[in-house]
C-alpha cells in the first residue's frame, strides 16, 4: 500500500508524465535530426531545388492518400514545377527495418493531375498509378538527385500521352 501511496504524489507523477512524453517524441525528433543532417549532407539535393525554383523541406508528407497510408515514413520532400505539372519527390525510410529486408528507403514521385478513375499503366521501368486526383509512381531505394529530372521528366512525356489527364494545383480540392 506505501508503494502506491508513493506512485500518487503530484511530483512523482509529474515525472512519471514527462518520461512519457519524452519516450512518444522521441522517434519524431530522431526522423527530423535525420532530415536535417540528409539536407545538409546532400548539398546536391538543395542545389537541385535551387534550379528547380522548388523547395526541399524536412516536414515532408505525401500527396495522395495510398502513399499517406505506406508504412514508409516520409523524411524530405522536393517540390516544385514542370511547366504547368506541381511535382513532389519523397524521400521516405522505413523506421523499423527487418533483417530480411532488403531495401530501408523508397522514393515517391508524385505529380497533381485532374481526378481520372483509379487505373494503373505498367511502364518499362515504372507503373503509373492513379488515384484521387494524383499520379504516383514508388522507386525503390534510393534515387539520385540527378535522375530525380529525367525520371520526372519521363513520366510527364508519357502523362502527355495519356487521354483525359490535365495537370492542377495541388491544393485545389479534389
């Protein structure tokens, strides 16, 4: 009974609480540490975004909500604009890889389009899929920064070709 009595005093469970606290945030500060150190580790990364007239942040989050539901954590995004296609590049890692598993990071190429039926258009080297106003196509591993323009710029030549499918801001809803 005295050891819950101890458990019960304000100063305990204020500690008690605060532990807590610092446990839960913990893995969100460990995901922007790592953010930050792979923008600054990769200049080339910035650089890009410069040309771009993009952005690159570290609070990064997919588009389209397939990708939003991924067990992938999402670390850096790239964003910017193709003509008149918005364009977003992920970075995301798996928090908790496995042994077995071969690959920790994928790279989400995304590009806002007007909302078409749900279809997927397998490629050569990629499948398009469509869903909720978004085109994306998952890369495995790790892309390059400089592959990230002419991955996109392949997948816009081949949106081009594809009927019904017009490009649109982003945040316009769907």
């Amino acid at each position: 009974m005295d050891f819950l009595l101890i458990f019960l005093q304000p100063h305990v469970m204020v500690g008690i609480a605060l532990i807590t606290v610092l446990v839960a945030l913990r893995p969100h500060q460990r995901a922007r540490a790592r953010a930050r150190a792979f923008i600054q580790q990769n200049s080339a990364l910035a650089v890009l975004a410069e040309s771009l007239g993009g952005k690159l942040a570290t609070k990064a989050s997919a588009w389209s909500p397939r990708l939003q539901r991924s067990k992938l954590e999402p670390e850096l995004s790239l964003d910017f604009q193709r003509g008149p296609w918005h364009v977003r590049v992920t970075q995301a890692f798996n928090p908790r890889p496995h042994s077995d598993a071969l690959l920790a990071y994928e790279h989400w190429i995304e590009i806002a389009t007007m909302p078409v039926p749900t279809r997927k258009i397998p490629l050569e080297f990629f499948t398009l899929s469509f869903e909720d106003g978004f085109v994306h196509v998952v890369c495995q591993g790790e892309v390059p920064s400089d592959e990230i323009v002419f991955l996109v710029d392949m997948i816009l030549e081949k949106l081009g070709r594809v009927r019904d499918v017009e490009p649109r801001d982003p945040s316009a809803v769907v």
